[in-house]
C-alpha cells in the first residue's frame, strides 16, 4: 500500500534479467501481490503522543485490483478502499456511502496513515512511467541487493520527482524511498521483517516514516496470506463495498 497500504507476490524473472532494473521492479511488484492475494494484516499508526491499531483484510487481482476492509476496532470496522486500474473508492459505512478520490486526493493520507491512496495498489505506474537506472549491488545476509533508482518520464502524471528502491535478489523489496521535485526526501518505506508466510518469503512487516518526522510513521503487520486462489470478480466491485464479506 502502492500501500498500503499497506500491502503481495509472485512471478519471478530470470537472474539475467535482473541487470534490467524495470525488470526487476516488475517482478518484484508481481511476486509482492502474485496472480491474486489474500492477506490478514494489523496497521499501527504511531504519533509521539498516542498508538492507533487496526485489523483488515486485503484482496487483490493482478496489478489492477485491490480492495482493503477494516474489521478491528469496532469505530473502524467496515470503511473500506477500492482500487481499479487508476480509479480509488472509499466507502464509510457511517454513511453507507461510497465516494470516488479524484486524481488530486490521492496523495493525501489513508485512513489517517502515513500511507497514501496511492499507495494502496503498487500498480504498474512506477515501471510504466518511469525510467530506471541500477545505482549498485551489494550482498546483504548472503544476498545480493540491488538499489535502483526511478525517474519519472517528462509526461508522466506522478507526484514523486525520484523514487528509490532497494530490491534483493529474491524480489522482495527491502526499501522504497520517494523524493519531491527538488530532490529531497519526503517519506520512506522499509521491510523490518522477513519471513515465510503464504508459501514464500515475505516482508511480513513493513514501515512507512517521514523524513522530518522521525517519531511518526505506521506499520503493517501481515499475519496471513493467500496466494494464486481464483477471486470473484465480484469483489472488485463497488457495490461490493458495503458488504461485510465481498
């Protein structure tokens, strides 16, 4: 999440390709969220002064589709986000109603989050619109580790003027560092723990800070995951946002 989100993976390329550094952005975007997703996760929102917890559920299809549902605490349980292809949804059952986030929203915070709506859904945006440079290799833990960095091309729609991303050979992304149009960084994304969850490795906690507010940021927590399993096509819908099960 791009979150969020908070938040999955499969396809992977041949070692070759990984001296293409789009290539391996890609496929590490594809093993992340594989042919299709299911995962369980905690988000903790952390401000110097006070915690804030969440539970949800996430479902993906493809680059394309996602949909995140909170279920925990009760004051939360039942907003929910939809994205396809380029288009976002955020559905409050407080007013049982679903509302579209147009294109100048999507940066702004999710759910109070230091993740955007944009980044809910890793999409394709950061391999189609950008144009790639392999920075260095190194082994961390016995692994290469390549730092590769994005640059927007001159008529892409993004917000980001650099993007950095730190993929390891196994394709999990380690780092994803986003910069503003004079070079300075804004916010960062770091995997803190990797371990096996749904069949394969996995950054099964990831956090997202501020650059100039080292004391705030929020982590996702993934406790389950479902890969490859057919999933309706129904629940990327949105009158599939304010059921309790899609």
């Amino acid at each position: 999440m791009r979150l969020l989100l908070v938040l999955l993976w499969l396809f992977a390329p041949s070692l070759s390709q990984a001296q293409d550094p789009g290539a391996l952005i890609k496929a590490a975007i594809e093993y992340w969220r594989g042919k299709s997703s299911y995962t369980e996760a905690e988000m903790i929102v952390h401000r110097p002064d006070w915690e804030r917890r969440m539970s949800m559920r996430a479902w993906t299809d493809g680059n394309k589709h996602t949909l995140v549902r909170f279920t925990a605490p009760a004051k939360d349980a039942g907003n929910a986000s939809l994205t396809i292809d380029e288009d976002t949804w955020s559905f409050n059952p407080k007013i049982n109603k679903a509302i579209q986030i147009p294109p100048s929203m999507r940066a702004q915070s999710w759910m109070g989050s230091d993740f955007s709506y944009d980044d809910l859904s890793k999409a394709d945006r950061i391999v189609s619109d950008y144009t790639h440079r392999l920075l260095g290799t190194e082994v961390r833990d016995g692994k290469k580790v390549y730092t590769i960095e994005a640059l927007p091309r001159e008529s892409a729609p993004v917000v980001w003027g650099r993007e950095m991303l730190v993929v390891r050979e196994d394709y999990i992304i380690l780092e994803h560092r986003f910069y503003d149009q004079d070079g300075h960084l804004v916010k960062e994304m770091r995997a803190s723990e990797i371990k096996p969850l749904g069949g394969r490795m996995y950054a099964t906690i990831i956090r997202m800070s501020k650059s100039d507010e080292p004391d705030e940021w929020t982590e996702v927590h993934h406790v389950k995951a479902e890969f490859d399993a057919p999933i309706p096509a129904t629940t990327f819908t949105i009158a599939a946002l304010g059921r309790a099960n899609p």
